[in-house]
C-alpha cells in the first residue's frame, strides 16, 4: 500500500538525497565559489544511490522485510557519506580547498532522520500484521 507513512517518508529521503543537492552547496573554496555535489563524483554517486534505494524502497511495500533492510542499508550509505564529509573537511591541507562548510554537507544527516521514520514505521506495520496473524 502507497498511502502509508513511510511512503512519504522514504519519498521525502529521495528528494533531500537527489533534489537538494543541487540547491545547496557542500562548501565554498578559497576562491569563494560553491561546491556542489555534482562536483564531486564520489559524493554525487553516493547521494544518486541513496535517492535511488529509497525509490526503490517505495514499491517493496509488500515484502516489508526486504524493504526495512534497504532502509537500513541507505542509514548506513549516508552514515558513509557524512563521514566522507568529515575526513574531507577535516584532512584536505589547511584552508586551501574547503573555506567555508555549506548546508549541503548536513543534508546525510536530514536525509538519516527521514530514513529512520520510515523504518520505525516499517516495524510497526510488521509487528501489527505479526500480531493479527496469531489470531488467525
């Protein structure tokens, strides 16, 4: 069923991962301009895969277990690209490349909690037809 909760969660995941990026750059180099993700081939594929696993994760509605591990497996993705973010940031040579962090380096962490609404929703959806099911 589409018209669940996680539905709109998991879709809300997929803009922030392939939408965002392109609004809000990573960060500003020494010369002032912007760094977008499409800049960036590893952080682009990385946020691309991670739109694309939760569009994918959509239409697992009916096989929950399945789409509660892909939810888990873009947690993890996206935990990858923070930490990406942060060795980036923290070991490129002084203030050469990275000179001021933009909102786009925060999107993993908006796209994490959206992911996890979903799975949280997941689970509930699970237990309660586990629970019917010992009715029957």
């Amino acid at each position: 069923m589409l018209q669940r909760i996680q539905t709109i969660y998991l879709l809300l995941a997929a803009i922030t991962s392939a939408g965002l990026i392109f609004v809000f750059s990573l960060w500003e180099n020494s010369a002032g301009e912007p760094v977008y993700a499409q800049d960036q081939l590893i952080a682009f594929g990385m946020f691309l895969a991670s739109a694309a696993i939760s569009l994918v994760s959509i239409f697992m509605f009916r096989n929950r277990k399945l789409q509660f591990v892909l939810g888990r497996l873009n947690i993890i993705l996206n935990l990858f690209l923070l930490g990406v973010f942060v060795y980036w940031s923290l070991t490129l040579p002084g203030e050469m490349d990275i000179s001021e962090k933009g909102i786009g380096m925060f999107l993993p962490i908006i796209s994490i909690v959206f992911l996890v609404l979903a799975n949280k929703a997941i689970k509930k959806d699970e237990d309660l037809v586990k629970s019917v099911d010992r009715l029957r």
